[in-house]
C-alpha cells in the first residue's frame, strides 16, 4: 500500500495561503459577527452544520 503523505496547503493562484475557516475577525472594518455568524449558528446564514 502506497504511504500516506500530509497534502500540500492549499493555495490560490498567486499563491496566498488558504484558511479552512475564515472569521469575521479576519476582516477589518467588518461586523460581520452579527451579520454573518459562524456555521451551525443562528441565523444559519452559512448553513444549518458546523462542518
């Protein structure tokens, strides 16, 4: 069986990194706590599961 490998970080094309998650702290000058949330919370606006 071939040996399993950690996958490279993923990146966009001009190579910035890419986070699993982005939090509206990652933002500046954007409440997006309140208007957004975080997934698996109300007002589920990204979706009703956490993952």
């Amino acid at each position: 069986m071939a040996e399993k490998t950690k996958p490279a970080d993923p990146q966009i094309s001009s190579k910035i990194p890419v986070r699993p998650l982005y939090t509206p702290g990652d933002l500046d000058g954007n409440d997006l706590e309140t208007r957004v949330g975080y997934p698996g919370q109300y007002p589920f606006t990204r979706g009703i599961q956490p993952t």
